[in-house]
C-alpha cells in the first residue's frame, strides 16, 4: 500500500486489501467476545455444581416428572381457555336491562302538564337510544364471537371428518350437522334425520365424502369438548336473536326511514353488522349491498351452497323490492336499492344528530321511486310499428297533387318524397 498507484486498478486493488484487513479484524473480536461469553457460563456452572448440586436434582426431578406423568405433559399442552363473551357482566347487565323495558308497560295514571310529558319522552328517548347503540355493539361482538366458535368447532371436529368444514360454511347448520352426526362413522345411517336441517345435494356430498374421510372416531373426552363447544353456540344464537328482536322493535322510531325502505328486519341486521345508525350512515352505496355476504368456497361455488347465494349481495338481497322482481333483474335492482338506502340512512341520522322530528316520509318516498322503476323494467319492450300513408284528404283524388315517398325512382337522393299527379304511375 506504500506505494504509489498510478493506474485506477491498481487503487481499486488498494481499497479491496484495506477491506479484507478490516473484516479481519472484526472476525478477530467476535471469536474474542465469544470465547470470553462461553468461560462465563462454564463458570456459572462450576459454580451451581459446587453449591450442592441443585441444577443436578432440578434436572432430574423434571425428567422423572417428563417420564412418569403423560397426563400432565398432555394438559400442559393445551392452550389455555380463552373468556366467554357471554360470562362478560356488561352483557348480562345490558340483557337484563332488555328484560326489564320490556316487561315495563306504560303507566295508565291521570293526566300529566306538558312540560312534565315532554321531560319524560325525552328522558325516554335517550334511553332507547343508550339501549339501542348498546344492543347494536353487543351484536356486533357476538358476531365476532359466534366466528370465533365456529372455527373453534371445525377445529375440535377436524380429526373426525375434515371435509365436513369444507362443506358447510355456515356457522349454525355446521353445529346441527355435528348434533346428528356426533361419531357415526357412516353417514348413510343418519341420513333421515340430516333432512330436517341439509337439502339432498348437500346429504348426498357429506355421505360421498364421509364413505372416503380420513377421519377418525373421537374419544370421549374429545366429544365431550365438541358438544360443549355446540351448546356454547346454541347460547350465543338465543342471545343474538334476543338482541336483534329487541333492536328490530325500536327500529320504526329509531330510524324511520330506513325501515320503510327496506323493512324493520333487514335494518335491523344492517345496524347490527355495523354497531350503530352514525357507522351505517359513514358507509357508501358499493358496500351496502355487501352488508351480511357469507364467505364463498370451493364446495359452494359447486352447487353445495347452505342457501342460494349470490355474488356480491348480502342482507339487502332479502328485502321485498329486491325479491319481488325477477331474478335476472335482481343484481340490478339491488344496487339502486344500496345508492336510495344510502340517501335515507343519512336521513335518519341528520335528523337524529340535529334533533328534529324522525319521520318515515324519505324513505316511504324512495320506497315507491324504486317501485315504479322496477316496473318499468319488467314492461316488455314495444315492437316497431309499421304506418301505412295516411289517405288522401278529399278521398276522390280529384285534388291537384299528393305527398307520397318514391321508393322506386331516383329524383336527386334515395327515398325523397315528391309531388306526382294523382293520376301518374306512381299514384
């Protein structure tokens, strides 16, 4: 390196030799640091055997426990059970509260003054109002929680019959399947009582792919986890259909003009999904219809569906304005039905957040806008009508001249009407 360098190589050469020198170096101080680490621990240890061997017996006790206690080991290897949404005291609270408004009547005393009536229907409505944007979070969480025992099930069920997930998506028949088929192995035997919950095509593919399953039967102490993991979810679908019913019986006052529009049920599954009027109202046209759409599979797409499905809808497909036109026109419908749902959520919700009068006049108007569209799309298109020349006027064609098309000359450019006589060839 001493030397000089004349060319631009032999510097390039130069700066790779200062290079490797110090990668060199730096591989030098790492052995030194590693080296120094590996005594200290061989100290440590030196140091735990002469204190009177406690490492030693710590490491014997946990082999004679690893080698004498599977059922320990297998317990240990469990994750640890997660909280139930159920057991959380603010639902409970809440479902209680539901309990008592409804069994609540309106009293039937005298007369009240004015302003002690206006005091109380304000003191009320803030009440339903707490009431219905509490239901709406809890729906909201036990959706999340219902998704989260069905995967629990398909996870305890996978060893008995994996292809059954495959099959039915839907969390709730999922859990009836399972009720009826518990560990029959041949599916055939059980046939008669999968009717009342599965169509044909569905029973004929679960007997298909239960006659080739890679499963096996389960023990009792895995049934015993899988119908407690069927009962929880039974609990959460009570629960869930408590909630709903009670939103769904406020809606008329709630939000007006979304039930005229699409029904007391459909809004109240629409609130639910999403937690409250001011988050449904936040959401464009695009995604309303997609509101409530049930995750599509391979085994769905092939025919196997819980219900027939279409791509691209969710809850918005059920509503009458929908489900009373014809099927190829319900696509179509149901996105002008998302665009003037749109408008009366946000209705409802402006005239909530400014505090005037809630009434049903947008979306009862939107209601019949839509109603006469959709009856214009199903009118048959008229045919092309063919008018013949109109007479002439006097009716003896005794006048000077007649109006009439020449499709047979040529006078200056193809079907040009001119003036003949009356008594010429072309008259």
């Amino acid at each position: 390196a001493s030397t000089t360098t004349t060319t631009m190589a032999d510097a390039l050469l130069d700066d790779l030799d200062d290079l490797s020198d110090f990668q060199e170096e730096e591989e030098e101080e790492d052995e030194q640091r590693q080296e120094a680490t590996t005594n200290s621990v061989y100290d440590d240890e030196a140091d735990g055997n002469d204190d009177g061997g406690g490492n030693a017996k710590t490491t014997g006790d946990n082999d004679s426990s690893l080698d004498g206690s599977d059922d320990a080991a297998a317990s240990n290897s469990q994750p640890p059970s997660r909280p139930r949404l159920l057991d959380d005291l603010s639902l409970q609270r809440h479902l209680s509260l539901i309990q008592s408004d409804q069994d609540s009547k309106p009293s039937a005393d005298g007369p009240a003054t004015t302003n002690n009536t206006n005091a109380t229907d304000r003191d009320q409505d803030r009440q339903q109002n707490n009431l219905i944007l509490q239901s709406n979070r809890h729906l909201l969480s036990l959706t999340h929680e219902i998704q989260r025992t069905h995967l629990h099930l398909r996870k305890l069920y996978h060893p008995k019959f994996p292809e059954l997930e495959e099959l039915l998506t839907e969390p709730f028949q999922y859990r009836q399947a399972i009720g009826i088929l518990q560990n029959e192995m041949d599916v055939t035997l059980v046939n008669d009582r999968l009717n009342d919950v599965l169509t044909s095509n569905q029973i004929i593919t679960i007997s298909v792919a239960g006659s080739t399953t890679s499963g096996r039967p389960l023990t009792a102490a895995e049934l015993s986890r899988v119908n407690d993991a069927c009962l929880y979810l039974d609990r959460l679908q009570r629960t869930q259909t408590a909630l709903r019913s009670f939103v769904q019986s406020k809606m008329e006052r709630w939000a007006p003009s979304t039930c005229a529009l699409v029904g007391p049920a459909i809004a109240s599954l629409l609130l639910s999904a999403t937690g409250g009027l001011a988050e449904l109202a936040k959401i464009p046209a695009c995604n309303l219809q997609l509101l409530g759409k049930t995750k599509w599979t391979s085994a769905s797409r092939a025919g196997l569906a819980t219900q027939t499905r279409v791509q691209h809808a969710g809850y918005l497909m059920e509503c009458e304005l929908v489900t009373g036109v014809p099927s190829f026109l319900r696509m179509k419908a149901l996105k002008a039905v998302a665009g003037k749902l749109a408008l009366a959520v946000r209705a409802d919700y402006v005239n909530w957040e400014s505090g005037r009068e809630r009434s049903g006049e947008v979306g009862r108007r939107l209601f019949e806008e839509l109603k006469g569209k959709f009856g214009k799309w199903e009118e048959v298109d008229k045919g092309q009508v063919v008018k013949s020349l109109p007479k002439c006027s006097c009716g003896t064609c005794s006048c000077n001249s007649v109006m009439t098309t020449d499709y047979l000359g040529r006078n200056g450019s193809d079907n040009q009407a001119i003036s003949v006589p009356p008594n010429s060839e072309y008259s």
